[in-house]
C-alpha cells in the first residue's frame, strides 16, 4: 500500500511538471497580447462549432490555418448546451471540448466567448427559454436571479476547460476569454442598473482563475484589467480605453447575414482586406473576422427574427467548408506580408507622414535595423503615385501597399493575385429512376395534420395570448381557434358578399383557416396586418388561426421581451353593412405545438405514414416522407426545395432546418458589380434581388448514409415534395485571374534580398484546386487592355498576339502554372500602357 501510494504521487509530480512544461503565460502590454514574454501579431477567425458538424472541424480548422490564421474564435451557446435547466448537453455538434482540442491539435490558438449572450443571429440570442420564466428575473441588468444563472453557467464552461487542461495557463490553447458581448450597445437603457452589471460581470469572471485575459467587447469602460474590443466593418479608429491594453478588433465582418425576404450581401474582398490592413497599419495586433466559417442554422437555431438557415455570411470558407475564391486566397497573401512586418510591427509605435491628400505613410523602424512601413490610399475616388524614400509607388483609390523592408512592395490590397474559382451545383434527382411524375409520387408517403385543435393538452383562454409566454419556444407553432355561432339574418352571411376576416399580428407567419379551409396567409418580421375575405355559413364555424415563429430576437435592449403571435385585434367586418365583431376577448383554445411533432413524424419512424396515390400535394400541413441514396461523390450536399413552399426537414432524423424557397427577396438594391471603394455597409453591396432569398439547404454529408436514407418534410404551405432535387457543391472547373504589370509579385515570392526583389516581375498564379486536376484548357488569354470578368472576358484595343500560345504552353497539362506578367514573355502590344493579364483557364 505504502510503494502504491508512493507511486501515485510521483506519477502526480510528474504530471505537474510536464503541465508546467507546457504551460504558457499570457498577459497584454499596451501594444499586443504577449504570450511567455513575447508579444504576438494575432490573425483569427471565427467557427460557431454547433453551425458545423464534428466531421467537418478538422477540415475547417485546417484551412483557417493554411489561409494563415492564429486564433479560431467561437461563442458559446447556453441553449444549446442547457436546453433544459440542469440537463446539459455537450455531444455532437455542442462537444464544444472536443473542437477546442481539434484546434489546438492543429497548433492554433483559441479565443472562448463565453457570454453566456451571444447575440450572433442565433435564437434568442442564445439564452436558453426557460430562463424568461424564473421569478423576478430581468436579463442582462442588476438582477440577483438573472446574475445567479449567469454565474452558474459561466463557471460551469470554466471549470470544464479546466478540467480538461484547456487554458493557456494549463497547457492549453484558450488565450482569452470573454464576458458579456456588445453590452456597450445597448446599456443606456439599463440606467444604472446596467453600469452596475457590466462591473459586475467583469469581477465575476475575473473571481473565476483562468490564468488568461478577459475581454468586453464594444465596451469602452470596461474596468481594469479587462480588454475593451471593437466590433465592426472598420476598427482602425478604436482606442482602447487604457494607454496600458492593446487595440484588439474582435468582429472584422467579413459579410453580413442573410434573411428570408432579403437579397444576398456579399463584401469585396478588397475592401476587407483594406480594413485589415489599415487596422494593424494604425498599431492594431489582434483581428477576428466574424464569420471565417458562417456554416448552417441547424434545426430551429437561427434568431432574428426571419434570419434564413444558411449562415454563410460570404466568409472565406463557405456555408458547405469549401474556401471561396479569391477572397480565401487574397486574405492569406495579406496575413504573410501582415507576418512579414511582424518585428518591426511589436517593437515599436508607428511615425506617421502624409504623403499627399488622403495618402499615408505608417512606418515602424527599429534600433535593430527592422523596417516595415504601409503606405494607404483612402481616397476612394482617384489612384495615386507617391514618392517614398526617393522610390516611386502606384496606390489604387482606396488601397494599402506593405513594404516588409520599406523598401519593396510584398502586398496591396486592391491587388488581387489568388484566382477566382467556379462553384457549380449539380443537380441529381432524389429518385433517379423514377419515369413519371406519377410514379415520382407513389415513391413519397403522407401524414396529413390535423387543421386546429387535435391534441389533448390544448386548453382554453380568453382573450389573444402572446405566442412565446405560451410555447416557451418548444415549438414554432401555436393554434389560435374559436367557434363563432352566425345566425340566419346577420349581414355577415349578405348574399354577393363576404364577411372580412381582421388579423392582426407581432409576428413572423399566420394561416387563417376558416372551417378546415386555408383562406389567406401573411409573415413580417414584427407587425402582420390582414384582411381576409371569408364565406361563413349558417350555423357554427370555426376559425383556426395558426401563428408560426422563425427565429426569436437575438439583438437589442430587453430583447428578450420582443414577442410574437397573434395579439389582435381579430375581428369580423361585414364587407357590405360595414359592421364588425371583435372576437378578440373571446374564449379561444390553443394548441402548443403540433401532433405531428408529438408523435416526432421527423424521425420517420411512426407507422401512420400513407402510401396512397395519387400524392397530395399543393395543401398546407402535410407530413412528407421518402427514401434516398447518396448522392453520387464526396462534394458537399445540399437540398434544393424549389417546388415547396415553407416548413421543416429532416435527414435521417436530423433537422437542417427551416426551408422557405417561397420567400422572395426584394426586388430592389442589386448591382450587376460593386465598388469596394468608400465605406462598406451591409447594404451596399446586395445580389439575387427578387428571386427567393433561399433554395438550397446545406445536409451534412456525415447524416447520410450510403442507402436507405430517409426524408421528412413538414410542409406548412403547401407544395409539392416531388419536386425538389438533390445537389452537390463543385469547385475547380474553372479558373480566372488578371494580374497587372503594376501588381506585387506574389508575397510566395517575398525574399529579404532586393536585389532579388528588384528582377521580379508580376507573376500570374494558377492551380487546379482538387489535387487530381490538371488544367486541360485555355478559354481565354490576352496581355494588353483585356476587358471584363470571369466568364466574360474579351479583348481590349490592345492585345498581343503570343497570349494564348504562351499561356497555354505553360500551363495546359500541369495541376499549377505561373506565368511572367511581362514584355519580355508576352513583347510589347501597345507602348506607355500598363498591361494586364487575363487568363481564364479549365481544370478536370
């Protein structure tokens, strides 16, 4: 017994000293994070894992990495880890250890935002429901029961990343961690109450020992030693709120969200890498983007409300894990020269010199001999030459060049030397070997749900209930219906004419059935106003009103409190005497939920389901169910529901969410191009106006199993299931870049020798994305004024005559090319002009 314990213990000591081997030291200093004594330029990114699935992480985390990131950045989501109080939930898609060990497994940092608020278009900003219906409570104030479950959550994510030797100071890779998020937005409307809780907060997660930094963000008072951070388009003007924290942007947009009902927001990737560049130009050392991986609102996550299911956010890895070109591309080639200055960047504060109107020279030299210097154009209207240590400089409007030895330009932002690559989706049917619509339709089965009250927990009330107070968000769906007596000779029944049937609703979507009949529907995002004409008849009838949710408010002071549902008035017009009844006081019965969704008809399991022909179809609150195989491959899937109007689906058992194809965007605010020049906003740069915001609907390849899978979808519109088709995500096919004679050689390139530097031409850069590829093709080459963009280029006034030859010389048969962007390979098509290369090349 006395050897055992003996050996327990040295087993402990040596345990303790290899964590302590491990272990790293991380503090701040006013110009960085520093981490064992040394300051660290920090390039990060932002992956929700619950937007991913587990499968998908290590791809994720790994192409963070090789577009040059340091930090992967996640929220945590309370409700989806507690969605009951005391009943957690930390498997699948919410192993949130599990993706913490991922990311440090491939060596990169992580940044914890534990909150517990989120916002982050996520469903009520990511507090779980049945918090709202604690006694007294008040959220995100000084309230002693919102502060007790606050606390009790936050410790709980704490001391689980402690256990499992997560933080820094362990040996792990959590170098910051954060309390609260944006509060600084909103937290005037709290008073005093609300200044009171940020200090709160802030001395609660310092009680908590993580050994790392704490940061508010979009919180100028945030007291000491927590780091106040910016959220934004632009972070380059922030200050933190102590000469002793460094300049932190912890949300650099790189898009915006989508909604159902909105065209797509896209951002150029020139004007996001700008941003960048200026940030860590003006002594910046740490930038997220906010979304590097958007993903999928899963099941029924998404917030807003009417925020869509894809959360792709146009961020450099897309919603289905495939880079998106040439914004990956141009990011990482702006992090290596960001890389490059790092010395002279973390040594020393910038001199900064104005090189003319709107032109900037930021330099950052050291005692040792270091030098890096960005020169900024952020005119957004003229290109600029500039002088700069007696060497000639070109800046495009709105641009940053970085000279990693002050001398040599390694990148400029406007300069784009990574390819665009195509994306297709390829269609393939759901049932291949189905040769008639008919027997299209014999291969689906049914479950029709029952219009109104079905279920024997519905109950009365008078009066018009608020929808969230009532579900507490255990469903979408909440049934409104009452019996209304009319008799012979009221002028609701005047013949010719209808009666008009008064809805008023806070939201997001109503269906009005007046005797098991659908008459009229209607959604908005807060105020839903209906008129509806309606045939009664003699006697009873009953009016079954159905109030759906899509999302519950994530974002704004006392958020939590925004409502939903049908709460009047509803009322009955004569449309000929004018005459009304408001049936709004009335005794109504209210269903929470729907049958179907009792049984769980999602899973495909019950033994209910209809094969019957001919197939329903186009009738609202039908259950659909099929089979299928995997699609052929290993690209991404997604599902493409054109033909269906709007409800839930299940893959094997799994939601992927709410589908609205019907949803249409507007039809105004699109572009055919945008300008990245000048201030970007989340309505500046907008596509796929007046076409339905979402078709396809991304399914986990790792839900799919090889056969006999099976397909559920509630369709609450009506459609038609048979419709809808199966498509796969493919890259590659197609390449396309244009590089100029006055574009950087790629930073690749980049060598501390200059006379090295000073030979070397602007290079073009091509390689088939799949590692099997080669290029088979040139579709177009042309040196000189080549016009257009990718898939339309056409030549300009001036072309040379060797571009195709060359061009296809150097690359058809090869997986990679480059090409020397040059007279000396291409000759001279038209003398005194700068001359550009485009090529458009095929790969398979």
């Amino acid at each position: 017994m006395v050897r055992g314990r003996k050996i327990e213990i040295v087993s402990f000591l040596l345990l303790q000293i290899v964590v302590a081997a491990t272990a790293a030291n991380v503090t701040y200093d006013h110009r960085a994070l520093v981490i064992d004594g040394k300051r660290k330029i920090l390039i990060s990114g932002s992956i929700h894992y619950p937007r991913s699935t587990p499968e998908m992480w290590p791809d994720l985390i790994q192409k963070s990495k090789d577009g040059g990131l340091d930090v992967i950045e996640t929220y945590v989501f309370w409700n989806g880890h507690e969605p009951e109080k005391n009943k957690y939930n930390f498997e699948g898609r919410y192993d949130l250890v599990k993706f913490v060990k991922l990311v440090s497994k491939a060596g990169l940092y992580v940044h914890l935002r534990i909150g517990p608020y989120a916002c982050a278009e996520w469903d009520y900003g990511g507090f779980p429901v049945w918090l709202h219906f604690i006694p007294g409570i008040k959220f995100r104030t000084d309230n002693e029961p919102f502060k007790a479950e606050m606390q009790r959550f936050t410790a709980k994510i704490v001391d689980l990343m402690k256990q499992e030797k997560l933080y820094a100071s362990q040996g792990g890779p959590i170098i910051l961690s954060q309390i609260e998020n944006e509060y600084g937005n909103v937290d005037s409307s709290y008073g005093a109450a609300g200044k009171s809780y940020m200090k709160w907060s802030a001395s609660m997660a310092l009680s908590l020992d993580t050994g790392v930094p704490w940061n508010m963000c979009q919180q100028g008072d945030a007291p000491d030693p927590i780091i106040n951070t910016c959220n934004g388009f632009y972070c380059d003007q922030f200050t933190p709120n102590s000469n002793n924290k460094p300049k932190m942007w912890t949300e650099n947009w790189s898009g915006w969200f989508l909604g159902f009902g909105d065209p797509t927001p896209y951002r150029p990737v020139e004007d996001l890498a700008f941003a960048v560049a200026i940030f860590y130009q003006r002594s910046g050392t740490f930038q997220n983007y906010y979304m590097y991986h958007g993903g999928t609102n899963f099941e029924r996550t998404s917030g807003g409300p009417l925020i869509s299911t894809s959360y792709d956010y146009d961020a450099p890895i897309d919603e289905y894990g495939l880079v998106r070109q040439p914004k990956w591309g141009h990011l990482r080639d702006l992090h290596k020269a960001i890389k490059l200055c790092e010395d002279a960047l973390l040594a020393t504060d910038p001199t900064v010199t104005s090189l003319g109107s709107n032109l900037v020279a930021s330099v950052y030299k050291t005692s040792s001999g270091s030098c890096a210097a960005f020169l900024a154009n952020i005119g957004t209207e003229s290109d600029a030459n500039v002088t700069f240590s007696g060497n000639s400089y070109h800046l495009p409007a709105w641009s940053i060049s970085i000279l990693p030895d002050c001398k040599n330009v390694a990148f400029n932002t406007a300069k784009i030397n990574a390819a665009t690559e195509s994306t297709t989706f390829a269609r393939q049917a759901i049932k291949p070997n189905a040769d008639s619509s008919e027997e299209l339709g014999s291969q689906w089965s049914y479950i029709k749900e029952p219009i109104g009250i079905s279920k024997a927990d519905a109950f009365l009330k008078p009066g018009l209930l608020e929808q969230i107070n009532t579900t507490a968000d255990k469903s979408d769906y909440l049934w409104y219906s009452l019996r209304v007596d009319i008799k012979g000779d009221e002028t609701f029944l005047d013949e010719g004419s209808k009666a008009v049937l008064h809805i008023q609703s806070i939201g997001q979507v109503v269906y009005a059935f007046i005797n098991g009949k659908l008459t009229g529907s209607g959604n908005g995002k807060q105020k839903i106003s209906l008129d509806i004409p309606i045939n009664l008849v003699t006697g009873k009838n009953t009016i079954d009103l159905l109030s759906v949710t899509v999302g519950l408010a994530n974002y704004g002071a006392f958020f939590d409190l925004v409502g939903a549902g049908i709460t009047g008035p509803v009322s009955l017009k004569s449309a000929k005497s004018g005459s009304s009844i408001d049936l709004s006081s009335q005794q109504w019965t209210y269903q929470v939920g729907l049958k179907g969704e009792d049984t769980d008809l999602g899973s495909g399991d019950s033994s209910e389901w209809v094969s019957k022909s001919p197939l329903p179809t186009m009738q609202p609150l039908i259950w659909y169910k099929t089979t299928f195989d995997a699609p052929s491959g290993s690209d991404p899937v997604a599902i493409d529901f054109t033909g269906t109007g709007k409800g839930i689906a299940w893959v094997n058992g799994q939601s992927i969410g709410r589908y609205w194809p019907t949803s249409i965007a507007r039809n105004d605010g699109c572009t055919d191009s945008c300008n990245y020049r000048g201030s970007y906003s989340a309505n500046k740069c907008l596509k796929n106006c007046g076409n339905p915001s979402q078709t396809l609907y991304h399914v986990p390849r790792s839900w799919i199993k090889p056969s006999g899978n099976t397909l559920v979808l509630l369709e609450e519109m009506g459609g038609d299931p048979t419709k809808i088709s199966f498509a796969t995500k493919q890259t590659g096919s197609s390449l396309c870049l244009t590089v100029s004679q006055s574009h950087p050689a790629p930073v690749e390139l980049w060598t501390s020798d200059s006379k090295i530097l000073n030979k070397t031409s602007p290079v073009l850069l091509l390689k088939c994305p799949v590692s099997t590829h080669v290029i088979t093709s040139i579709e177009f080459a042309s040196f000189g004024t080549p016009k257009g963009t990718c898939g339309s280029f056409s030549h300009g006034r001036c072309n040379s005559p060797r571009s195709l030859s060359v061009v296809r010389k150097a690359c058809v048969g090869s997986r990679s090319c480059k090409v020397e962007v040059s007279t000396r390979v291409f000759g001279d098509p038209c003398r005194d002009l700068v001359k550009s290369l485009a090529v458009e090349a095929s790969c398979s």
